[in-house]
C-alpha cells in the first residue's frame, strides 16, 4: 500500500491550502530570524541592561529607573521630545494638505514634475540637507539676507540651536513622508465628488470640508504617524541644527552612552523614548482605523 503525503493528499483532494501555507511558512522563516536577530535580541539585551543600578553592569536593581522617572529634567526633555514631533506634525500638515490638493489638480505631466521634486529629499543624504538648512538659517543665510533685503528686519535674526530653526529644517526634511501617502489616497478619490457637491449647492470651502478632507483622513492620519516617529528620533538634526542648548532623548541616550559610558542610564533613556513615541504611534493608528471606518461605514 503506497503512503501519500499529507500535502499530496491535500492536492488529490482539491485542497492546496495546506501546502501553500507550508510553503509561504518556509519563505517567511528567512525574514522572521532577522527580526529576531536584529530587533527583538537586541531589545531584549537594553531591557535588561536597563535594569542595573551601576554603569559596570554588576548590581541589579531598579535604581536606575528610579533615578531617571525620579528626575524633573528628565520629564522635561521628554515633554520637549514629543512637543518636537507634535510641531513637525503640524507644521507638515499645514504645509503639506495645500500643497496635495495643488498636486491633484495638476495636469498628469505637471503630477510627474511635481512628484519628481517630492521624492527628491529622500534621495539625499540626511546629513546633506541638515549642513544645508545650516547655510539657509545662518546669521549670512538665505533667510537673513532676503528679511534685510525686504528691509523687514534691522538685523540677523537667531535662527539656527533654536527650536524655531529646528522645526523650519524638520518641515522640509520630513515633507515627503507626510505628501506621499495624503497623495496616496487622494488619487484614488472618485473626481466626480467635487462636481456632485457643487450641483447640491455646496462651496468649494464646504466641499473641501466635509467631502474631501473626511475621505482622505486615513492618508492624513499616516503622514502624521511618519512625521512624527521621524522628527522625534531625528537625532542628526536635532544635534547639528539645535545644538547643545536644545536637549531630546536622543541626544541625551548619545551622551550617556558614548560619552558619559552610562549604559543603563542610556538604555532607560532609550526604552523610555520607545514607549513614548509607540504611545503615540498607537494612538494615532487608531485614530486612522476610526476614520477608516467612519468614510467607510
């Protein structure tokens, strides 16, 4: 009596599923061990640095954690954090919903022009654009120079290790992450929405309201997600624009761990920035899935 595989028996049966399954297991088994090896191993190894009261990591303990929560300046640089993001966020979006709808408007060859110069940025080194917004906001920048020009201003204006500074440069950096899924999402709205408003007697602001800012939330909502996780961790921006005088989590987990050699400190540092920037990832994915599916409910 001949023995047929479990999977071949599901192929004589009409029923692949199984073996697809097998097959889809084995291709994602690659993927799935660098995940382990390279993001979940590591975050185990800061966890349990984290919890040593020491910087030789011999005495366990959660006085590290302590010492860290315990401390008001740390609170502040962590408030300062988020508050950075939630700048970038709103800086992009405001800058970034006109600039979609000029997007769709535009003819298809002007569309290619104009996604061309969106996709451009991230073609950059980051470290190029942030010495870049470093010539433009400088006491001689482009930004002084046209203000002196206009005769808008007496004299230089203090723009770079400030927030100010900071988060003009993040606007631009962090641009494309917000355009490009709002662009996303707005091209796959019907374009005979604007004309069925407008024969209901609707006006273009009303219609801009109510019938295309609701439909395109979720691309919205994912732009700000992206800027947001980018800006807070923007650790090359927020040291060569900002400074010293400007103090995040990333700076702070810099030097406590390469120049203070404070590693647990470091790792609370780093766990902390973590959990603070998912909790608000978290939050604003839920806020897309609502929106999601309040249009499409």
């Amino acid at each position: 009596m001949t023995v047929i595989p479990s999977a071949a028996r599901d192929l004589s049966l009409g029923q692949p599923g199984g073996w697809f399954r097998l097959r889809e297991g084995q291709l994602a088994l690659p993927l799935a061990l660098a995940f382990l090896s390279l993001f979940l191993a590591p975050l185990l190894m800061l966890c349990g640095v984290s919890f040593f009261e020491d910087d030789k990591i011999t005495r366990p303990g959660l006085g590290t954690w302590a010492k860290f929560l315990g401390d008001p300046f740390t609170w502040k640089v962590i408030g300062d954090t988020l508050l950075l993001g939630v700048k970038a966020v709103i800086t992009t979006m405001i800058l970034g919903y006109p600039l979609a709808l000029v997007f769709m408007d535009a003819g298809p060859r002007l569309q290619k022009v104009l996604i061309f110069v969106i996709v451009m940025p991230l073609l950059l080194s980051v470290v190029v654009r942030t010495f870049a917004w470093i010539v433009i906001l400088g006491r001689e920048g482009v930004i002084n120079q046209a203000l002196l020009g206009l005769g808008l201003i007496s004299e230089p204006l203090r723009l770079l290790q400030t927030e100010l500074g900071l988060v003009i440069s993040l606007t631009q950096i962090e641009m494309p992450l917000m355009l490009l899924p709002l662009i996303s999402v707005m091209s796959r709205l019907d374009p005979n929405l604007r004309d069925a408003s407008a024969a209901l007697g609707a006006s273009r602001w009303r219609t801009l309201f109510t019938v295309i800012v609701p439909l395109s939330m979720p691309g919205l909502v994912a732009g700000c997600l992206l800027v947001f996780a980018s800006a807070t961790t923007a650790f090359i921006s927020q040291t060569v624009i900002g400074g010293v005088r400007l103090i995040y989590l990333p700076l702070l987990i810099w030097q406590q761990s390469l120049v203070v050699f404070n590693w647990p400190l470091a790792a609370v540092a780093s766990l902390t920035l973590l959990i603070s920037v998912l909790s608000v990832v978290g939050a604003l994915s839920w806020l897309g899935r609502r929106s999601g599916g309040y249009v499409h409910g």
